[in-house]
C-alpha cells in the first residue's frame, strides 16, 4: 500500500490558509471524505448575497456562516417586529424595530467572527439590483414578494449567477437552485422558466402574514436552501436540478422532482429574451400585482372608498343608543373561525369570507349588515357580494338595507378604540 506523501497544508498553499483557530472551528466538516481542507477554503472564498433576514434567511445565515462562508452581504430594509420572533431565530425580544439586516450580523458576529458580513438595510429595485449585486458569486433569495422572487431571478440572469430561492406557507415549503450553469456547463431554468405567471392569490406583501407559518417549516426550508448553497460552493451540487418539496406531515416528509430545462419562450433567459440590463423598464409592479391589494394595513383605501365606517364610527354604533332604543345592525366578522377564535370585538357573528361569496343570501338581515376583518381587504369583498344580492333581491325592505365594512379592520380597532385589543 502507497502511504499519502501529499505535502502538509502550509507547503501545499504555500502560506497556510486558514488561522489556527479556523482549523478547529471548521475541523468536524474539513474531516469529511471529499471535503476536506480544499472544501473550506473554497468556503472561505465565497461571496454570498443573501435578500431577506425573515423566517428563511435566519436559519441559512445561522447556517452558512457557522460553515464558514467567508463573505455574506444580507439584504434587508424591514425591522424586526414582536410576530417575527417565533420563526426569525437569530432575532431578539430586545431588537425589536431594529432592521433585520443589522440584527441579523450581530448574532452572526456572535457565532463567528471570523467572517465578514456586510449589512445592507434596504430595498432591492430595479434601478439598484444589479450594482448592487454584482460583486457576488451566489445570489439567495429569502423573500416572500413576487416582485422581489422575479427581480431577483431576472437579475441573476444578467449577472450569470445562480440563484437558490425558497418559500414556505403554512405547513408547507419548497426550494430549488435556479438560473446559472452546473459544474459540467449545463445551463439550469431560471425561476421565470419554470414559474413564468404570478401564482394566483400571492401578490403583495408576504402571505404568512395572510395565511400563517410554522416556524419549524421556515427552518427546514432555510436549512436546505444552506445546503444547496454549500453545495454550490464546493462543487458537489444536483448532476440534474430538482425541486425539493416540504409538507410537515407528509411521508417522506421531503420529495424531490426534476426540474424542467430553461425554456426557449423565456423572457429572461430564452434566446429572444425582452428583458435587458435595464430592469427599469420591464414593469415589475403590474406583472406581480396578482390582483388588487385593497388596503395597505393602515386603513387607506386602495380598491376604492366606498360607504366605509371607521373603528370610532363602529364603537359609536355599538353603544347603547339614546334613550336604550336598540339598533338594528348585525356585525359580521370574515376571519377564518380559528382567528375568530383568538380574538373578536364584542357582539360580531364569525361567518368566514369564502361562505360569504359562497352564498351571501343566507346572511342574517337586518337594518345595517357591517363587516370586519383584520386589515379592512376581505371586509370589501363581503360587502360587495352582499350588495350584489341585495341589489337582485325583490323585497323593498332588502333593497333599503345599509351595509358598509370598517376601514383598517381589527388593527385600526386597536388603535382607535381598545388599545388593549389582541393583534396577532
């Protein structure tokens, strides 16, 4: 048997590569068959931007940089709010409001300060992504907005990179290497290859705001998406991309299925691409509208006013009237029943929207039918599906019901009439 006369570290790099404490630090993945010292220091080369410090970037930072990723450039305008804390784990009860992107390096200094992390606490735009982008080899994108997934991709795209993108809702989540070519040269889809249409429903702001998350499910998909960016890095990624898929109570709890080749009608990426250097020009907000956002959570109206009730207004209603002579309004609340369930203003009937646009003429009647939600955006659809009804109805007394919703929903009921309200 030949004995291994390869040359030490410090010969075979010339000055050694890593500081001594680094061989320690990263000595239980370097020990690996085919990882080894070579793996690190690639590792440690690497420039990674990372956009978004929310419920998928904290645990592929955590991750990446306890690897020993030796640059990382997070992405991040938002601050960190009291509702991030169950998933976003490198955040803190005493960070609150400060923004994610700064939180973020400091519990990554923590764990490892031999990286070098560059905090940028700002938006992405069109005008912006690629200047701003270039200087890294991987771009990961840990967002929850179409505009920012397809941006992102799109930029990608111009800068020849590859882009690791993941999301997760509800029990569920996915992640994919996309864009960028294999080690062997094949060039992989980009994300508009193989999502080339907003999904319906997923405009605007993150849905798990919307929908709800498990914080275990942020972290699975986190990690993973790690792992593919690791794997990048040192050569070792899929000989075919995948799409890995995550159900918390599926079995196996993670598929994976191979993911089509770029397509020849991509506008990104296809060889008659419209999308050019100049991402200004593309349009990203009507693409990715995904249909009207109705209001923007502070109460403003963005589908169109209507006959709409403050909270103040509400609480007025509510009260007994002059001289105890009782109102004829029902209250209807539009939530899901396990929201409902959480908390309600006093004297509402829980009947969930989609029962509502499902069958609006068996609503209880009465003189004035007022609907809440959370933010004031499913109320509207209630009270249009109610009007049209009534709009149809043969009875005058029908005809003559009032029926408005309150702008802001239960946050504006919090801040207007009960700060001691649950907002969840």
């Amino acid at each position: 048997m030949t004995p291994n006369t390869e040359p030490s570290s410090s010969s075979s790099y010339g000055e050694r590569p890593l500081e001594l404490d680094e061989y320690v630090r990263y000595g239980r993945q370097m020990i690996m068959p085919g990882f080894g010292l070579p793996g690190q220091v690639e590792l440690k080369n690497a420039k990674v931007a990372v956009v978004g410090a929310g419920g998928l970037g904290c645990p592929l930072l955590q991750y990446l940089a306890g690897a020993g990723v030796g640059t990382i450039a997070i992405f991040d305008h938002d601050t960190v709010s009291l509702s991030n804390l169950h998933r976003q784990i490198l955040h803190t009860t005493d960070r609150v409001d400060m923004n994610k992107a700064e939180s973020a390096c400091l519990a990554l200094r923590a764990l490892n300060p031999r990286i070098n992390l560059i905090s940028h606490p700002v938006a992405i735009t069109p005008s912006t992504a690629l200047s701003l982008l270039s200087p890294y080899s991987i771009l990961v994108d840990c967002t929850d907005r179409p505009l920012t997934r397809y941006l992102l991709s799109d930029a990608a795209v111009r800068l020849n990179i590859p882009v690791v993108s993941g999301a997760a809702i509800s029990s569920a989540g996915q992640w994919a290497v996309y864009g960028g070519s294999t080690k062997e040269g094949k060039r992989r889809a980009c994300y508009r290859c193989i999502w080339p249409s907003v999904l319906a429903g997923s405009g605007g702001n993150g849905m798990c705001e919307e929908q709800g998350v498990w914080g275990v499910v942020t972290g699975l998909v986190g990690v993973g998406m790690a792992g593919e960016v690791i794997k990048l890095i040192v050569g070792k990624e899929d000989p075919e991309p995948v799409l890995h898929l995550h159900h918390l109570c599926s079995n196996p709890l993670i598929r994976t299925i191979r993911m089509k080749p770029p397509s020849a009608k991509c506008i990104a990426c296809g060889p008659n691409a419209t999308i050019t250097d100049d991402l200004d020009t593309f349009g990203y907000e009507s693409f990715c509208a995904g249909g009207p956002q109705l209001n923007d959570g502070t109460g403003n109206a963005i589908g169109g006013a209507g006959d709409r009730l403050s909270a103040k207004d509400l609480d007025e209603i509510l009260r007994p009237a002059n001289g105890g002579e009782e109102l004829d309004v029902v209250l209807i609340d539009t939530r899901p029943a396990v929201e409902f369930g959480i908390c309600a203003v006093p004297g509402s009937t829980n009947i969930p929207l989609p029962d509502i646009l499902k069958n609006p003429s068996s609503l209880p009647r009465a003189s004035e039918t007022i609907f809440i939600c959370r933010k004031g955006n499913d109320s509207q659809l209630a009270v249009e599906a109610l009007r049209r009804e009534l709009s149809r109805a043969e009875s005058s007394d029908d005809q003559k019901s009032r029926v408005r919703d309150v702008r802001g929903g239960l946050l504006a009921w919090n801040r207007e009439v009960d700060q001691h309200f649950p907002i969840y």
